[in-house]
C-alpha cells in the first residue's frame, strides 16, 4: 500500500520504533500510526545474492569471478572464449559497453551495443 503525507502529499514510509510501526513522510516529516500494522513488512536491509554483487574489474580481480562468452573471437590471437563485464560509460539513455578479456592472451576489447 502506498500511503501519502495529508500535509505535503509527500511519500510516507513504514517504519518500527520498538514494537509499533509509523508511516513517516519523507518531506516533512509528519508521523501516524499504522493502523494496518500486522500486514505491514518493514524491512531495514537490502540482502542481494551473489548474482547481483558489483565486482570491480582492475589489475588484481580475480577473473574466474566474471562471466565467459564463447560467442566473440579475440581480435588478436583468435580464441572463442573471453570473460566479460558491462559498464555504462556513456549517457542513461544510451546502450551500456560491454568490455571482453581472451582468456587465452589476455587482450581486452570493446563492442558498444
């Protein structure tokens, strides 16, 4: 259920203070009570899988860590296998660049999608 500030018609959020919980406004800060309570899920941490963990790719990462494509062949010496990473380095509304590393030689390249 998405609730909104009377006053501001700001976003109010859920939260527990011991054993009750209050929609909270965003904007202003007004508070009330949560009368639907129980059916209420109020959660403070955010858990991701592993799946979903940033890994940062410099000089030192572990490689067997990021994913293998055999659907390129390296410019350089010709394999079919590399590992892979995606980065947005251009504008939000532009395809991200997807950098790939030979897992033979180790030449790394770019496609822009």
């Amino acid at each position: 259920m998405i609730k909104f500030c009377p006053r501001c018609r700001g976003l109010m959020k859920p939260r527990k203070e011991g054993n009750k919980t209050y929609y909270i406004c965003t904007r202003c800060g007004y508070r009330e009570e949560a009368v639907d309570a129980p059916s209420l899920k109020v959660s403070s941490k955010i858990e991701h899988s592993e799946k979903d963990k940033t890994i940062v790719v410099n000089e030192e990462t572990d490689l067997s860590k990021l994913p293998i494509t055999r659907e390129v062949t390296c410019k350089r010496c010709g394999a079919h296998e590399a590992y892979y990473w995606v980065i947005q380095t251009r504008a939000a509304d532009e395809p991200p660049t997807r950098f790939y590393k030979c897992v033979k030689c180790g030449y790394v390249w770019r496609e822009y999608e």
